[in-house]
C-alpha cells in the first residue's frame, strides 16, 4: 500500500513538473527554444556495471557485454568506457564455448568478442571502487583506464545490471550500494564538474527505487520495474541451462542495434522501447531532472561520441616523400660503430681440467 502511493505521488510530481515546463516553453520564441534544445557535452563517456557473480546469473553479464557492443559501435572509444564485470562468464568452467558469450540462443552474435577491454574485473567490483570512479577519488597508482576522466563538456552514461531491491542493488552477492549513495555519488560529481548530462539507465528487480532520491541537475533515468515489480528474464538457452538476457536490455538492445552514429532517433524513441506487454514489468522514467525535451535529444548524444571536425576551404598542398630519395638518405646515414660482446667463462680453466 505505501509502494501504490509513493508511486502515485511521484507520478503527480513529475506529471506537474513536465506541464509547467511545457507551459513556460510555449511562451519562449521558437529559434530560443531550439538553442536551448541543442547538445553542448564535447566528449562522451559510459560506466557499464554488472553488479552480480555466479554462473546462474550469466544474463547479468550479457546485458553489459551488449551495451559495451553497442556503444563502442557507435563510436565512444575502449579509452572512454569503464567496463566493471564481477564474474568471468567467458572463461567459466561451466562454459561449453570458451571465450564466448552471447545474448540469444541463436548464438547470432557473441559480445564478448576478442576485443573486450575489462577495466574492473571480478573482485575488484565493490561498492567502493564504484563510488571512488564516480566521484573521482581513485587510490593511488590506479591505473589511467580505471579513471573516469570525465569534465563539464561529457555527456556520461550509466548503466547497472544485477539483482536489487527497494532502495538498493547488491554487488557480489555480499554488500549492496543504496539509492542514497547513488544520490551523493551523482551530486558530487555535479559538484566537481564531472558532467555535463547524465543517462542513468539500470535494469534489475525494483529499478525504479535506485533514482528517487536523485537531487542533481541534467539528470535523466530509466528503470527497467518500478518499485514493487520484478525485472524479467528475456529467455533461456537449454545447452547452457540459463538465461540469457534480461527482457529490458534485450529490447534496448533490439532498438539500438538499428542505430547508425548519424541516426536521427532520439532518446524519447529509446524510453519507449519496452511496452509492459513485452517486458511484463514497468519502465520507469525520470525527466523532471533534465531541462532537454527527450525527443529533440539525439541517441548518439549518450550511447554515441562526439568527433570534432574543422571544416578548411583553404587550399592545403600535401606533398608525399619519394621512395627513392628516401632510400637513398638512410644509406647516407653514417652507420654507428659495430661492437662486440664477449662471454666471459663461468668456471677457469684450470678447474675444468
């Protein structure tokens, strides 16, 4: 009963929030509201969690895999994704096909591929390391690719999978990070400048309950349930004996598998992508955070990259090296002094003797 009406409450907050804004919108001059509509992010970053371990939750690690496919796809570099996996599906001795995994018993596509770069693996996925990367305290001699280095200008994606509940969502099986510490994480990194927009997107049982308590500005998330709901599994691979994919992804997967980097199809587009018909849960979505109108929002502005590009009209003459002089200036080069080296014998002489 308390879930039912917290639901409704919030529901009458954000319905309200959304027609005041719309109301004060209608008023401002067209080309104005246009310009505020357009992106200002000039890098784009993504965190990829899967939260859980074991090989009966090797859908967890689907999930993530599929995403890190996807956006590196659609062009945010391996240098600009933090890939955070708590179990090692691929090379698990339960595992008929070594070295792959896929998210559909069709076997269509395996994501994890022979290019996957794994910045926090297995035991190194904690609450705490995934607090200290979003807020940038890293302990010393972490290692560059374990950094967000993320500043005003990143549109940053955040993507969680794993088993939750109200208010908070385990790591390893072992500890849990809270809807709260959420919230704090993402405020200090508003606080420190550490995005410009924010896609928070997870997919577990009561997703909805990880973004209530989210305060910060340039923030939008999706859930895969709302508080009170179970997040579904898609299906099942009987030569493996488990699931594969979790029903939300797979349809965000489904929908951004049709995406090019210069595609038109927008973030609106991708909230929707996911009717409870299919999902059997509720999507929850949280925009009373975010100024942008989701469906004048690019897909490519969180799950793409950014690519500066100067447009010269100059004339710019480009002159290639010729093969032969080239040869002929390295044989001029004056070759350095031979050496020598000499192994001097363990043992003397006399004592082999």
């Amino acid at each position: 009963m308390h879930n039912n009406k917290r639901m409704k409450n919030e529901k009458k907050t954000s319905g309200k929030a959304q027609a005041h804004r719309e109301m004060e919108t209608s008023m401002l001059p067209e080309a104005y509201v246009d310009a505020a509509q357009r992106s200002t992010h000039t890098n784009n970053w993504a965190v990829l969690v899967d939260a859980s371990r074991f090989w009966f939750n090797y859908r967890h690690v689907a999930n993530v895999l599929s995403i890190y496919r996807s956006v590196k796809r659609l062009g945010i570099p391996d240098s600009q994704i933090i890939l955070m996996i708590a179990d090692d599906m691929a090379c698990n001795a339960r595992n008929p096909r070594p070295g792959q995994v896929y998210n559909n018993a069709n076997q269509h596509i395996n994501v994890y591929g022979d290019d996957v770069e794994v910045d926090y693996r297995g035991y190194e996925v904690t609450v705490e390391n995934f607090v200290r990367l979003l807020t940038g305290r890293t302990q010393n001699g972490t290692a560059r690719s374990k950094k967000l280095l993320s500043d005003a200008g990143s549109n940053v994606l955040i993507y969680l999978t794993g088993h939750g509940g109200d208010g908070f969502l385990k790591f390893q099986d072992s500890e849990e990070i809270t809807s709260q510490e959420l919230a704090d994480g993402i405020q200090q990194m508003w606080e420190k400048k550490r995005y410009n927009e924010l896609f928070f997107m997870v997919d577990t049982c009561q997703a909805a309950s990880l973004y209530e308590k989210f305060t910060s500005p340039n923030v939008l998330a999706v859930a895969s349930s709302l508080v009170g709901e179970d997040s579904l599994s898609h299906h099942v691979d009987p030569s493996i004996g488990v699931y594969m994919i979790d029903r939300y992804t797979y349809y965000a997967l489904e929908f951004l598998e049709k995406v090019q980097p210069f595609s038109k199809r927008t973030i609106g587009e991708f909230l929707q992508v996911c009717p409870k018909r299919v999902c059997i849960s509720t999507v929850g979505v949280r925009k009373d955070l975010y100024r942008r109108d989701p469906h004048k929002v690019p897909i490519t502005d969180f799950f793409g990259a950014i690519r500066p590009t100067r447009v010269s009209t100059d004339r710019i003459n480009v002159t290639l090296a010729n093969e032969e002089d080239f040869i002929n200036d390295f044989a001029s080069v004056r070759p350095k002094k031979q050496f020598k080296i000499v192994m001097e014998p363990q043992f003397t002489a006399e004592i082999l003797k």
